[in-house]
C-alpha cells in the first residue's frame, strides 16, 4: 500500500474529526448519566400537597414562561395566589400549553383553588443569552424571573414559586385536550428536559458524521492516486 496523504486536507480533517468524535463523546456522556442519575425520583418523594387561593381579582392575564415537556415547547401559565395554610403571596403554575404559541387567558378565568403535590421555593432567575426575548406587555416570559415577574404584577414582595409535579398541559389549538406529564420545573435541581434518548441520537450523529469525513478523506485520495491498494 502507498499513501501521500496531502497535507492540508489532513491536517484539516484530523480537527475536524477530533471535534466530531468529541461531540458525540460528550452527548453519549449526556446519555449515560441521565441513564443513572436517581436524583430526579430522590426529589420527586420530597413533594408535599399544596392547595393554592388564586387571586382572582387582580388585573389582567396569566404570565405565561416558555418551555419544554416530553420533547416539545410549551408555555407554563403562572398567577398570583396566597397559600392556604399559611397566606403567603406566591406565584403558583397552574397549567401549561403545548406549542410554540402562548394562548392568553385571564386570572379572573382561572379556578379559585388549585390543590397539588408539589414544591415552593425562592428561583433565581432562569433566563441566558441565548433565550428570546421577553414581551411584559403580552405577559410572555422566555425565562422565569421572579423579581421581574413582582415588579410586572405590583407585588410587594417578591414571590416563592409553586410547582406541581404533575401539570395538565392544554393543546393550544383546541384547549379542551388536556394531557398529565411531569413538570421538569417543579423540583429544586431543574431537570432537563431532553429525554436521554435524545442525546444518544445526538451521539450517534456526531460519531456517523465523523466516520463519513473518513470515508470522504480514504476516498479523496484514492481518486488522486495518492492511496493505493498493492496486491502481494
């Protein structure tokens, strides 16, 4: 066999087919761990019941925070309310829509008490860079930020969140289809969304694309007569 490997192409494609099997070394570890990692059932028997007086009489819409569930977006509906049992002022998530679009509903339309297991807890704010950006006057979120969510509704104070565990998430198209799924949101430690399998995909995409960079490069150079295949 003869090889005279030409040496940009090389050099170029020994960085990318690093970066590739990287990538798809890193996704794989994505999947292994989201395998393994029994902290989202430890959290999850942490729950208790909560039952929530929804301020009906304050002004306006539902604040309405982009998300995800079971692989697709969503918009998770938020509004004022004072726990039961002790009268604390929380903002408490109610139910979520499905797709890309928020459906506005009033916090007059909403039922007076919402009874659930779930948590409540100070959240720090979950918007980055790359979320789009926020719409106060559509009361639509990219992020959860309490203390612009406090300064939005006119609270005094800004609010502990109240997640359930398990949210009624409405189709946008005809709200009358609900669904039960898990929150991702609810317990302390976010969960991401994507389910493991997702990632593995992810890996294997990377790991195909990095094969087929080898196969291009074998390729290449046997058709320049740079790789040639010798008989004994």
């Amino acid at each position: 066999m003869t090889f005279r490997p030409m040496p940009i192409l090389t050099a170029l494609s020994t960085i990318s087919l690093i970066i590739l099997i990287t990538l798809g070394n890193w996704q794989y570890a994505r999947y292994a761990d989201k395998m393994a990692n029994p902290t989202v059932i430890e959290q999850a028997q942490e729950r208790t019941e909560i039952s929530v007086t929804i301020d009906r009489a304050h002004p306006g819409n539902v604040q309405q925070v982009y998300g995800f569930a079971d692989s697709e977006p969503i918009w998770r509906r938020y509004a004022p309310g004072t726990i039961q049992t002790s009268g604390e002022t929380i903002l408490v998530m109610v139910e979520a829509t499905g797709g890309a679009t928020p459906v506005p509903i009033a916090i007059s339309d909403l039922p007076e008490t919402v009874t659930f297991e779930g948590f409540i807890a100070e959240r720090a704010a979950s918007s980055s860079r790359f979320s789009g950006r926020d719409d106060p006057a559509n009361d639509t979120w990219y992020g959860l930020d309490p203390i612009a969510l406090k300064d939005h509704l006119g609270l005094d104070e800004t609010p502990k969140i109240a997640e359930p565990v398990l949210m009624s998430v409405r189709n946008a198209a005809d709200t009358s289809q609900v669904r039960e799924t898990f929150n991702p949101y609810a317990l302390a430690k976010p969960v991401d969304p994507l389910p493991p399998e997702r990632h593995f995909g992810y890996a294997l995409t990377w790991w195909g694309m990095a094969l087929g960079l080898i196969g291009v490069y074998v390729a290449l150079h046997h058709s320049r007569g740079r790789l040639r295949f010798k008989k004994a």
